[in-house]
C-alpha cells in the first residue's frame, strides 16, 4: 500500500449471536497475534494442522504469511455447510470446516493454500472489492487462486499440489455459472443436509430443511413478481 494512501473496505457486518458464543467456546491460540481456534474437542488434531499450515507459510513465504496475519484476525475450525472454508467478513476470519480439515488427504500444503486463498480474499474487501456481485465472484476467485499458485510454486516436492491448483483456476475461468446465487443457494442447502446427516440428526430434520427451502424459494419469486409489477 502507497504511503499515505488508505484502505477503503467494506462496510463492518456485526457477527451473529450464535457465532459469538461459539468462538467463546471454542479452545483458541494466539499465533502472532492471530486468533486460532477449534469447536472440536481435545486433542484438538484440526488445530493443530492449522498450526503446522501457519508454520509451513511462514517459513516458505514470508510474505504471504505477513499478508495472512494482517488481513485476518482468526481463523476457525468450524462445521461449514456451504464448502471447505470461506471468508468471514463479520468475522475477519477464514473459517474452516472441520471435516476438511480432518481428512488424511488434506496435507498442511493444502490447508496453508487455503488459508492464503481467504487472507486474499480479506486483503480484497479491505481494499472496497466485494463478493456480493456475483458478476465479479469468478475474476475476485481468479485473483485468489494465482496468489495460492504463487505460494505453492515455492514448497519443496509439491508439483501435484501445484498442477491442482492451476488446474482450479483455468476451471474457474470458464465455469461463471458456479459462482451465480442460484448456485451457491444450492449448495448452501445441500450442505445443510450433509452436515445434519454429519451431526447425526434423524430423517424428520433432513426433510424439514427441503421443505423450508422450497418456502424460501416461493418467498423470493413471490417478491420478485411483485416487484416487476410495482
């Protein structure tokens, strides 16, 4: 950033009560200032893979991981429904979900790309560039992806990782529709279901969730009808 200059971000979301409590209960570190935390239960094994990620970025990319603690304040392991981790402006934290975060195949080189891929996205709201335009979600996802591609090329014996990565990205760059709201709506519910069906939940619940969804659905073309004929 120029001298001088300031950072015109977005404007503050004021976090969910029911996220407030959860970071209360969470069993958190501070790692350079940065709030690290897990809803898990002791030993902890997905925080400390975070750690072993925030270790891993700071000894290959200095930069990187200077950009990782000054654009985040937390990043939390949590039970995500909408994908393997997301950024959290209400928050300012790259949340995670666990069950990711826990896989075998999921090494710290994929856990410290990630975690760069959110700081990016953090770094770009802090600087005005939202994602609720869904006509920029896959130009912001593009950015995101070269600053991972740009990590990943300097770890030792990671040329998989690497093919993966840039793999992703030539994806993304022709697949827009993946990142429309209709979209992330369904997946936002399919996820939904999986992780009651995660947290053991009976059948009536799963059910439930597909009957509030067609509810929301007849809810917004309802408003929208309504709208066109205002």
């Amino acid at each position: 950033m120029e001298q001088g200059k300031k950072r015109r971000g977005l404007p503050a979301r004021k976090p969910a009560v029911i996220d407030r409590l959860d970071l209360w209960l969470s069993t958190s570190r501070s790692i350079d200032g940065l709030w690290v935390g897990t809803m898990e239960s002791e030993p902890w094994p997905g925080l400390i893979r975070v750690e072993d990620a925030l270790r891993l970025i700071e000894h290959h990319d200095s930069l990187h991981y200077s950009r990782v603690v000054h654009n985040l304040e937390r990043i939390w392991v949590n039970l995500l429904p909408s994908g393997r981790a997301s950024y959290d402006r209400s928050l300012k934290a790259c949340v995670f979900d666990e069950r990711y975060v826990l896989l075998e195949t999921t090494t710290p080189e994929r856990i410290a790309t990630t975690i760069i891929h959110e700081a990016t996205h953090a770094r770009l709201e802090g600087w005005g560039i939202g994602y609720d335009d869904e006509k920029k979600r896959a130009r912001i996802e593009a950015i995101c992806m070269r600053r991972e591609l740009n990590f990943v090329t300097k770890l030792p014996h990671a040329e998989a990782l690497r093919e993966e990565v840039a793999r992703k990205l030539e994806w993304y760059a022709g697949n827009h529709d993946y990142f429309s709201d209709a979209s992330f709506e369904q997946r936002e519910v399919q996820g939904q279901i999986e992780a009651l069906r995660y947290l053991g939940a009976p059948d009536w619940a799963h059910r439930f969730m597909m009957k509030l969804r067609a509810v929301r659905l007849w809810v917004h073309r309802f408003a929208g009808s309504v709208g066109r004929q205002a």
